[in-house]
C-alpha cells in the first residue's frame, strides 16, 4: 500500500506492506545500513533535503514493513498553490 498525504509544508509518503520481509527475520533493526537500495535512497534525500527531510523504516506489531518519508513540498514559481489547486 501506497499513502502519501499534505500538512501545511510537506510531503509525507508511507509505503508499506504485510509480508515477512528479510527484515522482519531478523532481530536487528535497520540503522542505515541494511542494503545498498535502502542507504542510497536516505543518502539522496539527504543530499536533496539535508535535514529537512526524514526516512524511517518501521516494523508494525501486526507483521510486514513501512517506509515512511516526510519532504519539504516545494512548488515551481510559487510558495504554495493557489485556492482550488
């Protein structure tokens, strides 16, 4: 499942899903290094953002994976959308 949902300057995203990934295995956490996609991914939003950005995998109770991103939204030529937008 894909959300993703707008509060005043940003963007947050939340993928997630139900299965047993190889994360979910195992009893150490993901703290940066637990794959050469997930570190390239937090290394790019860190390079794009800096620290206005956040990235956190997370392991529901119920079983499965979130990633959950939060941006800074930023509109071409504007601030913010106008009424309606």
């Amino acid at each position: 499942m894909i959300r993703a949902a707008t509060r005043e300057h940003l963007l947050s995203i939340l993928v997630s899903d139900d299965g047993q990934g190889k994360f979910a295995r195992s009893s150490v956490p993901y703290e940066g290094s637990a794959g050469i996609g997930l570190a390239n991914t937090e290394r790019r939003l860190n390079q794009l953002y800096g620290g206005d950005c956040h990235f956190e995998l997370r392991w529901p109770e119920n079983g499965g994976c979130q990633v959950f991103i939060e941006l800074p939204l930023r509109f071409k030529n504007r601030s913010r959308p106008e009424a309606g937008e």
